[in-house]
C-alpha cells in the first residue's frame, strides 16, 4: 500500500485489519506524508502492519517495488490508500489460488462515491472476466483490471522486472504490469464477485488531463503491438475517450469528427451522438 497524505488511509487499513482470511502482512510505504500516517498505524496496534518512509521521487511505481522486494509471502495484493477492500477479498483470493493453476487473480470492484457512504456503483469495465489470450484483449480493449483488486504472484513481479518506472508510464504503470504479466503466462483468474471500492474523488491521479497523456503515451509505447494485433493505428476504445476529451473540451468540430467513427450502443451514446451533431451544426453557422 503506497500512500501520500491519504485522508482516507484509516479506512483502507481497517479494510484490511477486517479480513475474514488472516494471514496476511501489510506493506505500507509512505512518501514522507505530512499528516501523520504513523498515528493512524498506531490506533491498530497489528504487529502484521509493516510501516515503512520512502522516498519514491514522485514516481509511486518506485514505492510499490520497494514494497514487493520487501514482502516475505508469495503472493503480492495490490490496495492503494484510498481504496478499501471487502471483508470476504483475500478469503475468495486464496481459494482460487487452491482450486486453480494461477499467476494473476482479478475481480469486480465497486466505485466509492465523493459523498453520501457507499452508494454501489459497478465499475463496469473493471468487472468483467477478459478473453484469453490476455495480452490481445488488454492491448486492444485496454486495461480491464482495476489495481487494488489485483492478486500477482512474486516470482511473476520479478520475472517482469516489476513495475516499470518510466515517467512515460506515469499512472498506469499497473497496466504495462498485466501487459508484461500476460506475455509471461495466460493463467489469469477472474472472480466474478465485487470485492472491493475505488475512490475516484478529487486529488485522484486518474483525472481526464492525466489520462490524456496516458493514452498518447500508451500508443507510442504500444504502436507496433497495436498495428500488429489490429492493422490499425488507433484503437477503439482510443477513439471513446478522445470523444470524451473534445467534447468536454468544447471543441465540438473535432468530437463531431471522432463520432462518425463510433457506432452507438445504448441510449447514452446515442443521445450523446445527437447532441454532438446539434452542437457541431451551431459551431458551424457561428463561424460563417
């Protein structure tokens, strides 16, 4: 668990202390906070909670190797400390490590709302088993594990070199991570059970502006694999989020342009599709 000022590291930690499974060690690693996380650590008085201060140089990939180099299990859970996981999580996780030949578990998660408690909210793309091969389906359908519901064996982590710290991979180092994973080996264990929440409020590193840079990044990185798997130079779900960006960006002109290349599949899109063209219309005649 990296951490960094998390005004929410109290729940992920309880989250974990609560698992109905108990053999477990907590690898926090802390970037130095300034809100005392050494106090929150204290009030659980659980000698299986391993605190350590990292300086990770604002690359939080550096932080999760330190924490995989130091854990003595052979299994490696991903929680990041703003997420929380369900009580039954690491009791469901050991039983597919019993009753399967795997090397990467996965499962559904739950969003966590900015307010109001917990609303449960599926994070629909997050909570699907993937077609194998996996490493086809994630470079051409994108990343469909979501990080703190991640379950990797060790020895795989240091077949892979780990995470990999390149600034380029700012944020969805996790993602290049199953990538590598998946060239290693196709045993990857979903369970379709919702075992956890990701926090997506503000101060979050997934933001739009961040994930811009991240998908230009991802293809430059991938561009060959991706020709390759799809005689194509961007992808679908590329093309999904660059609506997404120009249309928000209120340049309707270019998501009027990314729309005729998507086909709508439910009534959202579909509306969305209309309001596109009827704001690109009025674009149009402004400029004239």
């Amino acid at each position: 668990m990296p951490n960094y000022n998390s005004p929410f590291l109290y729940r992920s930690i309880l989250s974990v202390i609560e698992q109905s499974y108990e053999k477990w060690e907590l690898i926090l690693i802390d970037n130095f906070s300034y809100n005392s996380p050494e106090k929150i650590i204290d009030q659980f008085d659980d000698d299986r909670i391993h605190f350590y201060k990292f300086n990770n140089e604002n690359n939080i990939a550096r932080s999760r190797n330190f924490g995989i180099k130091k854990a003595k299990f052979d299994w490696i859970a991903f929680l990041d400390s703003d997420d929380v996981w369900e009580k039954e999580k690491l009791f469901k996780v050991n039983e597919a490590i019993i009753n399967n030949n795997s090397d990467l578990i996965y499962h559904g998660m739950y969003y966590l709302p900015k307010k109001f408690g917990f609303i449960k909210k599926i994070i629909k793309d997050k909570s699907i088993e993937m077609k194998k091969p996996i490493y086809e389906t994630l470079i051409k359908d994108g990343n469909g594990i979501a990080n703190s519901s991640a379950v990797v064996r060790k020895s795989l982590l240091e077949k892979v070199y780990f995470l990999s710290e390149d600034k380029n991979k700012y944020s969805w180092e996790d993602y290049d991570c199953w990538i590598k994973c998946s060239k290693e080996t196709d045993n990857f264990i979903f369970i379709p059970t919702i075992l956890g929440y990701c926090w997506v409020g503000g101060g979050n590193v997934s933001n739009l502006e961040q994930s811009y840079i991240n998908y230009k990044n991802f293809h430059k990185i991938y561009r060959n694999q991706i020709l390759k798997l799809t005689n194509k130079k961007r992808l679908k779900w590329y093309n999904k989020f660059l609506l997404t960006w120009y249309f928000k960006k209120k340049n309707f002109y270019r998501a009027y342009i990314i729309q005729k290349k998507i086909i709508p599949n439910d009534l959202k899109s579909y509306l969305r599709s209309i309001l596109i063209k009827f704001l690109f219309l009025i674009e149009t005649i402004k400029r004239r």
